[in-house]
C-alpha cells in the first residue's frame, strides 16, 4: 500500500511540477526533463525514510562487510562460467 501510495505522489509531484517548469517558468522540454528528475529524487529520498523507519534490519552493518574466502571463490568461478 505504501508503494503505490508513494507511485502516485511521486506522479503527482511530476505534473505540477511539468506545468510549472513549462508554463510558468517556460523551460520546454528541458523542464520537463528537470521535473521527472526532481519527482524521482523525492521520491526516493521518501522511499529511504519509509524504509529507515520501518524496516531498518535491511539496512547493512558494518558486519555484513567482511571478507569471506569461500564466497569470493565461489562467486568469481560462478562469473567466469
């Protein structure tokens, strides 16, 4: 619910900044290209604060860095095959 809660603010967010960039600030093209960009940063930046807020344990640690011999190896002959 949460995504597609976000999908249609993100979508919404795109359009009125479309008509603002291009019939108020009269950017074209170019405005619209600025606004979807915008639209998606806001997006994500309310993705990630979803995700930190409720769902921390996605988030990696220090941990979860660590060198493992046996994965590497495992992963590399996996990527050579």
């Amino acid at each position: 619910m949460i995504a597609a809660s976000l999908l249609v603010f993100s979508c919404s967010i795109n359009l009125a900044m479309d008509l603002l960039f291009v019939t108020v600030f009269r950017f074209g093209v170019a405005g619209l290209a600025c606004a979807t960009v915008f639209a998606q940063i806001i997006s994500t930046l309310l993705c990630f604060r979803h995700i930190l807020k409720n769902y921390s344990f996605l988030i990696p640690g220090k941990n979860d860095f660590r060198y493992c011999p046996e994965l590497m190896s495992e992963l590399l002959s996996t990527g050579f095959s």
